[in-house]
C-alpha cells in the first residue's frame, strides 16, 4: 500500500514537473510529508474556527498596483468568517448568563449568520430559531435546516435586498424572541462580534510580518471591519481602512437606499457599528461588476467565493494601485462560493 502510494506520487511528480507551469513551491506542496505531524485532535468542530489562511491574487491584480491577498475564510467549517462572530456571540451570552443551557436562540438572517450560528448551537445545544427571506441562496436555507435550525421565511421584492426587507426581518425575530423568551443575538447591535473578529485581525498581522498598508472590506452589520481594522490599529495606526458598499445602495457615501444583490452587505440603512471616523476611504462597487470580478477570481485564482467577495477585491485593486506598487493590501475572500451555485452569481454568468 505504502509502495503503490510512492509510485503514484512519482507519477504525480513527474507529470508537474513536466509541465512547465509549475513551480519548484507546488511540485514540493503535493509530495512533501515533512509537515505532517501528529496534530491536535480537535474536541468539538467548533475548535476549527478561524487560523485560515491568507492567498496571494496573482491573477487579477494589474501590473500597477500594490500586492493583494485574501483572508481564505471559505476554511471556516461552515466556509465562512461568520462562524467567527457566531462562535464569540454564543460564548459571551454564555457566559455572562444572558443565554442558559439549552436556552433558544433568535436571529434575523441573509443565511451566512444563520448557518454559523446553526452551526455553534448544534454543537452546544441551544435550539435555534432564524428569520430568513427568500432574497438569500436556497443552499444557506437548507445548510442552516440541515444543522438543525427552524426557519421563519419574509418575503422579498423579487430577490433583492432592501432596507423595507432588513426592517421586515428585524421585526419578525423581536417577535420571535419575545413569544419564546429566547435570547436575541440581535447581531446589528450585537458587541461580542466584534471580538470574534479582532482575532482575524491578529491573525492577518501575524501572517503578514505586519506589512499591511491597508485593509479592505464590505459593510454589512460592519462588524468584520470594525473588529479586524481596531486589531490591526493597535498594531499600526496607519493603516488604511477602505469600506466597500453597493453603488445601488451607497448609504455609508452618503447616497440614497436601494436595491442590489450583493448577498450579505449594503442594509440600506447606517448600521449602528459603523463608525465612519474609523474609516479613511469607502469605495462603491456595483453588483454586476462584483458578480463579474467574483467569477474571474474563481476562474483566474481558483478562490471559490461569493459576491461580496467580488466587490472586496474590486476596491482592493482600486486601493493598491493608489498605495503603488511595493504596498500589501489585505481584503477578505468572505465565503465559499458554493453558497451561492443556484443564484444568479454561478446559474446566470451574463447577468
Ligand atoms: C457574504 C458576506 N460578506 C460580507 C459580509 C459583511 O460582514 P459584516 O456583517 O461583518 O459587515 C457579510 C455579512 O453578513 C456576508 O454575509
């Protein structure tokens, strides 16, 4: 077994090696076994949240612009960086007895949210109770099923995302979580998120030896940029912060409300963890145009993601080529693509 194994890696060897585009780096990545050790035997899924890696774009960048990488948050178990916030939402209400053993929990959500917190309350068992809308993939509302949460639906105006639908949701859950006395992760106002994503933070200044000019992300309850931007400043002041929005929905610019299809970020309103003066830059992103970038970054880098992953790596490029080349920009590859196979994203590719 141990023989046929060789012999198919040295088959493997010699196939890469012989094709001229790859690298010493790649050939060594699927035949070397000096870094297997005996590693940590996880105790529950819930200890492999986060320490995700961060990739290189090598594709889509311009020859112009400073290098560009993304936090890989696709490696979360649920292939999102919400199970970060979803994991430090649970702990704290846990914690400080806003949430008992076996006690409900309540949220409104486009799904990303609802699949994590599914996820963290299947493994502490908290019974978990979402508001949904027919706006969001048809694979969040079955993966948060699937781990066990019971879905109340709000309709949309035809599948987009707007403030009247943010609103319709937000009120749905209060009246959810007032009937069942459940504990409302409410995770527009909700703290405790931002500690999930200070984490990040610190993970992408270790990763990057603390050479980030700036960092870059899509607002949605603003948590993420909150919490990583606040890590990275107490490193270094200096870094820039750029948030990205939908140009159909530019409230944070100053704009008007409207809709858009960029599942996960542009509530339509000013969320109340957005704090504009830590913010140097916003940058608005339409949802064509973040679909398009998103479906080059999956064929041209083979990073599978979704859309708002698209409008992060539209403004990253935007970002670094004013910083130049010689700067590092750090924006977050925020889900798996494979959330979003029977939406418009990967079904329609001309829209
Ligand atoms: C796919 C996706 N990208 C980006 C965001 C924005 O993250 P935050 O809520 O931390 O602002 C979200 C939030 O739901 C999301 O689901």
């Amino acid at each position: 077994m141990v023989q046929s194994l060789d012999y198919a890696d040295a088959a493997l060897v010699r196939s890469v090696a012989i094709d001229a585009i790859a690298t010493t780096k790649e050939v060594t990545a699927v035949t070397d076994r000096s870094h297997i050790t005996a590693g940590p035997v996880a105790s529950s899924v819930l200890d492999c949240i986060g320490n995700t890696p961060l990739v290189e774009l090598r594709h889509v960048v311009p020859p112009d612009c400073g290098r560009i990488f993304v936090k890989f948050e696709a490696a979360n178990p649920t292939g999102s960086m919400k199970d970060r916030m979803a994991l430090a939402m649970i702990t704290a209400a846990e914690l400080d007895g806003r949430l008992p053993a076996g006690g409900t929990v309540v949220e409104y959500t486009g799904g990303s949210t609802g699949v994590s917190l599914a996820q963290v309350c299947a493994a502490k068992g908290h019974p978990l109770r979402i508001v949904t809308s027919d706006a969001y993939s048809v694979e969040k509302r079955r993966h948060m099923e699937s781990l066990g949460a019971e879905l109340t639906l709000v309709e949309s105006n035809g599948g987009a995302t707007d403030a009247a639908l943010t609103h319709a949701m937000i009120d749905a859950a209060a009246e959810i979580a007032a009937e069942t006395n459940g504990y409302w992760t409410d995770q527009l106002r909700n703290v405790d998120q931002l500690n999930g994503y200070r984490v990040m933070g610190d993970e992408i200044w270790a990763q990057t030896d603390g050479e980030v000019d700036a960092f870059v992300q899509s607002v949605g309850t603003a948590g993420s940029i909150m919490g990583i931007s606040g890590a990275l400043r107490a490193h270094a002041s200096a870094v820039r912060v750029v948030a990205v929005e939908p140009e159909e929905s530019a409230v944070l610019s100053g704009g008007s409300s409207g809709s858009h299809y960029i599942e996960g970020v542009g509530a339509g309103f000013v969320v109340p963890l957005w704090d504009g003066a830590l913010v140097n830059d916003i940058v608005t992103v339409s949802s064509s145009d973040a679909m398009a970038m998103s479906r080059r970054v999956a064929k041209e880098e083979a990073v599978f993601a979704g859309t708002s992953t698209g409008a992060n790596v539209l403004a990253a490029i935007e970002t670094a080529r004013q910083l130049g080349p010689g700067s590092t920009v750090v924006t977050v590859a925020c889900d798996s693509g494979t959330k979003y196979l029977s939406t418009r994203l990967f079904q329609n590719e001309e829209q």
